[in-house]
C-alpha cells in the first residue's frame, strides 16, 4: 500500500480524499466509494498501486486521439476501481463490476501490487515503444501510480495519455498535470441530472458535474495538457438538442473551436444495465444531427464512430480551404497535407494537431 496522494485529516481519525471530485470522508477501517482507498488509523492508503488488470498495445486513435501524434501506437495499462458506476460502461468488469469489486476486497488483506513504475516503463522501452496510455478503468482512481509512473515515462522522454471521466481535482492535477501530455475526456453530457441518469453520479450532487468543465480548461490552460472530448451518445439519455448545443458552445469558447470532438455510437449489447440493454443502438441520422449541433456551436473538428452502422467520418478537413487533410480507415490514418508545425499544407490553417516528426 501507498499513502494517497492527497487527503484531508479531520476528527475523529476520520479523512476526507482530495483525488477525485467526490472528496469521500471515510472513517478508520473503511474504503471510499472507488473502493480503491482505505483510511487505516487515521491516514489514507491506495489499494491498487501497481495493480495492473492488463497491458495492451493501441493504435493511439482507438483512445481515441485523432490530433496527437496519429499514427503512433501506445501501451495501454489500466487498473481496477472507479469513482462513477456508468450504467452503460464498456469496461465495469475492471471498474465497478463484481471482478473488479472482488479484487479490490483482496487487496485489503494483502498485497496485490503487481508492476513497479520502473518494471513497466522498462517493459514499454525494451519493447520500442514511446508512450504509455493511462485507461480502461478511471486513472484518477490509482493517481499514485499514475504519477510515478509518468514522471519515469517523462525522463524516458515518452508520450503520456490520460483517458478519463474528467472528474480530477485541481489539488490532483497540480501534481499529475506537469507530466501528463495528452488527455480525452468523457463528456458524457453537461448537467448533472443527465449524469445522474447515467448512474454515473449521485442525482442532486451538482458539484460534481460542474467541476468536470472547469478542470478539463484548466488542464488546458495551466500545464498545456492536449485535450479532445468524447461523447457516447445514448438515445433518450444524453441527446437533448439545447444540452448538446449549450456542450458545444462551452467547448468552442472555453477549450477551443479547434478541439477534436467525438461522437460514438451507444450499443445495448455491451451495457451491463439491464434498463440500458433496452435502449436502441444510436441512428446514424442522430449522430449526425449532433455533428451539426456541434458545427453551428463553432466546432471545427467533429468525428464519428457508428461501428454497428458501419458508419464513420473520421477524416481531416481543412475548415478554411476543405483539403483533405488526414485520410482514415478504421484506426489507421494516413497524413496526406499537414505540415510539421500541424498546419493544412494548402492554405497554412491551424489544425490543432501534433504530429510525430520523424
């Protein structure tokens, strides 16, 4: 076990966590409600550093980042635990599912840890990668890891990825923040009732949802972290047209109308809700009726993934000049006009991308 990385004592050998938005009191002997930290007399101890469910190698795009660095491949590693109970969550067996709830309980009676931060960055180097993606499960959730883990990556001068549910706190992005490069983050909607009607947070907790905007322009404006959004869109759940019109607009005024924006289809099959199972896959003709919500927003860079329809727009266009910038065929992307400083070749436009130089 290792102390966590920021936490409150108060009375009563009762702490309050600082990593997440949630900012659980947990008394002595008790966890929090990621199941992943435990107050043990009076001090707060993570459960899963070094934990790892899995590692596997990624197209970067399948994150999905489209802007940074396309093209290259990533080590993927996640651990077990989550602080939202999603209820259409692709990976709950290692966030919140019984497996992950079983291992969790384990490792408050002993040991689990599995990899150090120096026997997995050796791992990645001696396979010839140059970067590491933090996902799967919620990375804040095991931010310990996380942070030794990138501050090695760093000096190995990899790339490092955040794939996350946006809810760190400010007092867990000051310390992460200078060594992480690129994050997407999961705008699963922009209320805190939509958010409730997920199970991802608890319905009247509206600090929760309103943080998670503020800390994504934060991450953005303080430590230059690259940011891209992505949205699962699930009919009748987070498909209002003013909610999505009143996201985008934030986006293009607070990040930038140049931040990548994605839009997946929702698939009944994968949910582990039985409510949710009922629900249809997405229409194709919704998912573009969001696109263009998110076009007259100011959006310039909008992407869809319909793999049930076998439907997606994922290329590159030049907002100026229309250039086929990036052509892409399912996660592979082919760079056919940007420019080494991320620019259209044709008309010198900004594409907000960066790219890997060889």
């Amino acid at each position: 076990m290792k102390e966590v990385l920021s936490y409150q004592k108060l009375k009563n050998e009762l702490v309050r966590c600082r990593v997440c938005q949630r900012r659980c009191v947990i008394a002595e002997g008790k966890t929090g409600f990621c199941l992943t930290k435990i107050n043990k007399e009076g001090k707060l101890y993570t459960l899963n550093y070094g934990l790892i469910q899995g590692i596997q190698v990624d197209p970067i795009e399948k994150k999905p980042f489209y802007h940074f660095y396309p093209g290259a491949f990533a080590p993927s590693v996640g651990s077990y635990g989550c602080n939202f109970r999603c209820k259409q969550c692709l990976n709950y067996w290692c966030s919140w599912g019984d497996q992950a709830t079983a291992v969790l309980k384990e490792a408050q009676e002993k040991n689990l840890s599995s990899l150090s931060p120096e026997e997995l960055i050796s791992q990645i180097r001696q396979s010839g990668y140059h970067g590491i993606a933090f996902t799967y499960n919620e990375p804040v959730v095991w931010a310990e890891y996380v942070l030794d883990t990138a501050k090695l990556a760093k000096k190995s001068n990899f790339f490092t990825l955040f794939v996350t549910n946006g809810s760190w706190t400010k007092e867990t992005l000051d310390k992460i923040g200078p060594y992480i490069d690129a994050a997407n983050i999961d705008f699963k909607g922009f209320s805190a009732q939509t958010y409730a009607k997920m199970g991802a947070l608890p319905a009247g907790r509206q600090g929760h949802f309103g943080e998670i905007p503020e800390m994504a322009k934060y991450a953005q404006e303080k430590y230059k972290i690259f940011i891209e959004i992505t949205t699962l869109l699930i009919p009748g759940i987070n498909d209002d047209p003013e909610e999505l019109k009143e996201m985008t607009s934030w986006i293009a005024k607070n990040l930038s109308p140049k931040t990548p924006w994605h839009l997946s289809q929702f698939d009944p099959k994968i949910s582990p809700d039985p409510e949710f199972q009922k629900i249809p896959f997405t229409a194709v003709d919704e998912l573009e009726k969001a696109a263009e919500i998110g076009r007259k927003a100011g959006l310039e860079f909008i992407y869809i993934w319909a793999p049930n329809s076998s439907y997606a727009k994922g290329d590159t266009i030049c907002p100026k000049c229309k250039t086929l910038c990036v052509k892409r065929s399912s996660w592979t992307p082919m760079i056919v006009a940007v420019d080494k400083e991320g620019r259209c070749i044709k008309c010198g436009e900004n594409l907000n991308m960066k790219l890997i130089l060889k």
